[in-house]
C-alpha cells in the first residue's frame, strides 16, 4: 500500500481534484455504447476528449509559471509522483468494480446503446479511461517540460506519444530501470501488467483501446482483489510509465542539445554533416539515438547556417574517400570537425572499434592540415 501523503489538506486536495476529474469521465463513459468498449473504438474518443483542449492550454510558460526557475527534472518528478497520488486515490473509489463477473460480461457486450453498457463494466471503464487519459496527459507534460516538439494532428507524432505513455514497443516488455521505484512484493504483478502490453505495429486508435482494456483485466485475474490491489496497481503503473515517459523524452532532449551545441560550434557546417554521417555508418547499424542526432543535425545546420545538402540527402552508400576529399577542401583548423566525431561516436554508448577507427583516420587528416 502507497503511505498517505503527511498533509491532510494535500490529501483532501488530491482527492477533490480526483473527484472532479471522474465526474468527467464519468460523463465521457456514459456517451460510449457497447460496441465502442468491445470494439477499442472508447480510445479513440477519449484521444480526442483528453487532448484537444488540454494541448492548446498546456505548453512550456505554462509550467514555467507554476514552477518559475525550477530545472525540467524537478518539475517532472513532481508531475509522476502527483499523477501517481491521483491514480491511486482512483483505484480506491473504484475497487469495487473488479470483480470476476466484470472480466465475463466484457467479452459478451454487444449492442450500439448506451444503455446496454453494464453498471458494472461502465464503472470499470471510469477507472481505465481516467488512468489512461491521466498518463496520456502526463507523457505529454513531460514531452513539454523537454521541449520536444509534438504535433498532436500529426499522425506520427499522436503515435508516438501513445507508445510512450502506454510504454508500447513491439517485442518489448517494460525496461527493468523503469521499475526501480516499484516495491518488491509487487513488481512481479506489474511485470505481468506489461508483459500483456507487447503491441502489434498496427497503430489504428481502437486497437490500442482494446489492448488497454485487456491488460487492465489483470486487476481482476489477480487473487487478491479489492481496494489495496486497485490502489497498488493503478499508482505503480502510473510511476511506471512517467518514470518511462521521462527516459525517453529527457533522452531525446540530451540528443537534440548535442546536435544544438555542434551546430553552434562548427565552422565547417557542410563537412560537420557529412563527418557526422561516415561515423554513424562506420558500424554499418544506426542506433535510435544516432538518426536522431543526424535529423537534428541537418535541421539545425539548415536553420543556422543555410546550408542544404541535396547530395548527402540522395546518398545511399557513403565512400570515406569522398569524405577525405571534402575535408581536403576545406580551409583552416578542422579541429572543430574532430569534436564532431567523438561526440557522434557517444551520443548512443561506448565507442565501438569501427568508429574509432574513422576518429583515428581523421585526427591523422585535421593534424595534417
């Protein structure tokens, strides 16, 4: 069981904004039919119903304000463990609907009526749709607090912040470092949580309401039943899934002020690129964080020193020997382009042996010129 906050008024206070926050989703479950449960389609609307409004109100000053000179880290952390006080005090209010019969009448809904949506079933869905739009909102306060851009009308992007905050990644289970603020006795029940949470690629809404509700069912498989398990799972999961949010965004946020700073320092824009690229392919594989660092890196070099490349863009097999050629070319101290390799190299791990190799090559070159 989570310890009760010390502050009485802090938790008349959370459980008052908790109370209001399922008023309304409890008018946002009393419009979805049986068909929108059963179908995945719930998601769907609460997508729309979360993040529309919430979006244009919630960007950067709007934390700045309520947290002036506090660094993103310490606004973040405050954001889980509040979004975990209200998942918890959630689960409490709606212990009562995991019950077996529950888990039996999901799979028999049918029906286009609202009002052939079980009492029961409709006040499980108060509890799935509030911890889902409550962790989709969070993800989404995280990705603000990092900056990183995200276009909500963007397919692509509404995807992405749906992966994070429901910690989907096909073939994947929750990441073990996740897990550390998770008490013993119960990170196996939150192990099984997730490992019901490996997606398909399919990425259309309702499918991801359907695996949604499906792994919320495990409240109710579990033998032990009622409030100390709902309260247990629905805090666990929501530290769970910032504590991932935070990992991806604040590393992503790492990568983007990598790629800022070398964009800044270079005094060779066009060779830093083409630099940039020899060290990533070295290792014939590209990391997540290498593309990242490349795409950046072409934005910023476009935006602060007018420079496109049209020739790097079409390249399908890079020749280090064009690269050298390039590098012969240009004038001055390339010291600066040397900096840009070893950081390259890092920006994913250690420094593998291939890299090092081109670090080797070009160190040799810039002392030559």
């Amino acid at each position: 069981m989570p310890k009760p906050p010390t502050d009485a008024a802090d938790d008349d206070a959370d459980r008052t904004a908790v109370e209001q926050e399922r008023s309304e989703i409890r008018e946002f479950v009393k419009g979805l039919s049986a068909d929108d449960i059963k179908s995945g389609n719930w998601f769907t609307k609460l997508c729309a119903q979360a993040m529309s409004s919430y979006t244009a109100k919630v960007d950067w000053q709007y934390f700045q304000e309520r947290y002036e000179g506090v660094p993103p880290d310490g606004i973040v952390d405050q954001r889980i463990k509040m979004a975990a006080r209200y998942a918890a005090i959630e689960g409490g209010l709606s212990a009562g609907a995991y019950t077996a019969a529950v888990a039996s009448t999901i799979g028999t809904l049918g029906g286009a009526s609202p009002a052939t949506v079980p009492a029961a079933v409709a006040t499980m869905m108060v509890d799935v749709a509030f911890t889902s739009r409550l962790q989709l909102r969070l993800a989404y306060d995280i990705a603000v607090l990092y900056q990183i851009p995200l276009d909500l009308s963007d397919p692509e992007d509404l995807w992405k912040l749906i992966r994070v905050a429901f910690t989907i990644k096909s073939g994947e289970v929750v990441q073990e470092s996740a897990l550390k603020a998770v008490p013993l006795v119960v990170r196996q029940v939150i192990k099984r949580f997730y490992s019901k949470g490996v997606l398909n690629a399919a990425k259309g809404l309702p499918v991801v309401g359907k695996f949604l509700l499906q792994r919320n069912v495990i409240k109710i498989g579990i033998p032990v039943v009622g409030v100390p398990l709902a309260v247990v799972l629905n805090r666990y999961t929501t530290l769970v899934a910032g504590r991932h949010a935070q990992a991806v965004f604040r590393n992503e946020a790492r990568v983007i002020e990598v790629a800022e700073r070398l964009s800044k320092r270079s005094r060779h824009p066009q060779a830093m690129l083409w630099v940039a690229w020899l060290v990533i392919r070295a290792n014939r594989k590209i990391a997540d964080d290498e593309a990242l660092l490349m795409r950046h890196l072409v934005r910023l070099v476009r935006e602060q020193h007018q420079v496109v490349d049209e020739q790097l863009a079409r390249l399908v097999d890079i020749d280090p020997t064009e690269v050298w050629q390039r590098l012969d070319a240009e004038s001055g101290d390339l010291s600066d382009l040397l900096d840009v390799a070893n950081q390259v190299a890092a920006v994913d791990g250690d420094i593998n042996a291939r890299e090092r190799a081109v670090i080797s090559e070009l160190q040799d070159r810039c002392r030559q010129g």
